[in-house]
C-alpha cells in the first residue's frame, strides 16, 4: 500500500470532469462505483452490498478493487469511480497533487490496524515491548514495516512517545505489502504492522500477540481508511453521497448487532471478501474496541500527517480541515 505512487497526468486532466453515473439501472436504481482495498473496516460497504442496504436507498453499488491506494486515488480524480475508500494519509496526496478531494466520513470501524508480535517472545504490550528491547541489546527485534505508510507511522510514533531509540531495533522496510507479511509468517521478522483481519488470522492460527492498534496509539477514532468523493460530487450530488452513507450504515448496524449474521454475507461462495476463515473474521468483529462508527478525528489524522511530512515523505501544506467534511456524517449519526 505505498502512499508514494502519483497521479497520472491524465487523472489530473479529468478530475474536474467527473459525474455520476445516472442512468438507471434495474429497478430505478443509480449505479455507483466505490474503489476500495481490503481491509476489516471496509466491511461496512461489502455487508452493505450484500445485505440491500444500498438497494433501500436508491443505489447500484458496484465495487471496484485495487491492490495499491494510488491507483485508488487516481481512478477517482480520472472519474473511474464515484467514491473511494484509502488510508487516510492518501486524500493529502491527491490534494496536494491538485485533485479537488473532499473527505466525508471514516469507512466503519476502529482500531483496525494493529501492532503484533511472534507469540514466542511474550511480548503482550507496549511496556512488554521496550522492556525486551532494554533487557536484550544483543539481540535487535526485527519490525516489519510499510515503508512511507500508516503502518510504519504507527511504528514511529510507538517508539517516540515511549522512549525506544530506534536505533535499538532493526526496521525492515517494505514496498510490498504481501512481501512484509511473509516476512513475519517465515519468522524473518518478529513484529508485525499490519490491518485486522488478518492480524487476527496470525493471533487465532499462530499464536501471535496483540502489542498495541491504532486506536490505543494515536485516539479511538482515528481510522485506518476513509471515504472520499470529488468537491462535484458533494456540491451537486448530496443526496447521493447521503443515500452511500446511510446504506453504510446499515451494513454497519448489521455488524455490530449480529457479527455472525454479518460473517455469514461476507463469507458466501460467491461473495468472498475476506481470504480468512468465517472465526478469524467473527473474532475480529468481536475484538472490535467498540462499535463501529463514521466520524473521525480530525485532530489526530492531522497529527499523524504532520508525522509523515516530517520524515519527508509528503510535501505541501494542505489541512486536514481542508479537505476534510464531517458535518453530513454527524448529523446522521446523531440523527440514529
């Protein structure tokens, strides 16, 4: 998931042409297209799908995968899609890149990424962390990490608020997302920074130990992803974007009410979502450090991003109350 890849030229050329889909299709229904990755906080939009919540609202919900959230990202400035799910760092890419991105709401669910360890080690928590790192300065833990992304920021931030020099661990940098976790499952590195559920999977069929997630590391409600549209689509779209946000909260309120209902739509023959197992899943529904929810920090996104502009990994000065437009989503919420 490297947060380095640019914009095409092209992308840049077309953002402002972007319009939704409109003509109908069965039913009367308007087709949307949502770019997402895959991760468990994306699973509002796919139990959403699944279960018609999308449907009761007006909407043909088609998704559209992609491997690298750079490829997200100019896929909506280009028009490809009409929303898209990424890490929260990649709308500050896109903005500073020219796209006129508008952020509307975290993609569902907290604490999604998570800091893990080869069960081995006994280490349970951060202070179990840096009191092995003290009491073993022969032997350098091996981190994997994503380079220039969340993931290794997640890292960074552990280390400096808790006194871990980083010189004291090896880091071991990664573009490749699939290459880091082979990493850690052949034992070439003894921590993880990855995204549930497939830290879960490590946890229930390894043995691996939770150290710490995001939520506990930066606050509650900082996400791992959020939804995004163009400026056009919120300025003359907003029934739209309202209609996408109810019927994520409806596959929403079917996860936290009934997480087995929720694991039985995403794990159907042919609707598989996730390449785990239906009680990896279910356990990571239910190790959930509360319920899933729409509205993000902003505070600490922009604390996070200041992190990565400080390691030179992002330049510009875009806000995150530049791009960010939460007021839709709160009134829904408190609308429940």
């Amino acid at each position: 998931m490297s947060t380095l890849r640019k914009l095409t030229r092209h992308a840049l050329v077309a953002a402002t042409t972007l319009m939704l889909a409109t003509a109908p299709a069965a039913a009367g229904l308007t087709e949307i297209k949502v770019g997402h990755l895959v991760a468990l906080d994306m699973a509002p939009l796919f139990v959403g799908k699944e279960a018609g919540c999308f449907e009761k609202q007006g909407l043909d919900v088609e998704t559209v995968f992609f491997a690298n959230p750079g490829d997200n990202n100019a896929a909506l400035a280009g028009g490809e899609i009409d929303f898209s799910i990424n890490p929260f760092t990649l709308p500050f890419f896109a903005a500073n890149a020219g796209v006129p991105i508008r952020t509307i709401a975290g993609a569902g669910g907290w604490g999604i990424m998570q800091v893990i360890a080869d069960g081995s080690l006994g280490i349970k928590s951060i202070a179990d962390l840096k009191s092995y790192i003290d009491s073993h300065p022969q032997k350098k833990l091996r981190f994997a990490s994503l380079q220039g992304d969340t993931l290794e920021l997640i890292l960074t931030r552990i280390f400096k608020e808790h006194g871990i020099a980083p010189d004291k661990v090896e880091i071991i940098n990664f573009d490749d997302l699939l290459a880091m976790v082979d990493a850690f499952r052949s034992g070439q590195a003894d921590v993880l920074s990855h995204i549930k559920p497939y830290t879960t999977d490590f946890i229930v069929n390894k043995g691996a130990t939770l150290i710490s997630d995001n939520a506990a590391v930066w606050t509650p409600h900082t996400p791992n992803t959020v939804v995004s549209v163009l400026e056009k689509t919120l300025t003359d779209k907003p029934q739209i974007v309202e209609a996408y946000l109810k019927g994520a909260m409806c596959g929403a309120a079917i996860i936290n009410g009934d997480p087995k209902k929720a694991v039985s739509l995403l794990t159907k023959k042919d609707s598989q979502y996730y390449r785990v197992s239906p009680d990896v899943l279910l356990s990571a529904f239910e190790n959930a450090p509360e319920p899933i929810s729409f509205t993000v920090d902003i505070g600490a996104i922009q604390s996070v991003v200041d992190d990565l502009t400080a390691l030179g990994y992002m330049k510009g000065n875009i806000k995150a109350t530049d791009i960010y437009r939460m007021d839709m989503i709160k009134k829904l919420e408190n609308a429940k």
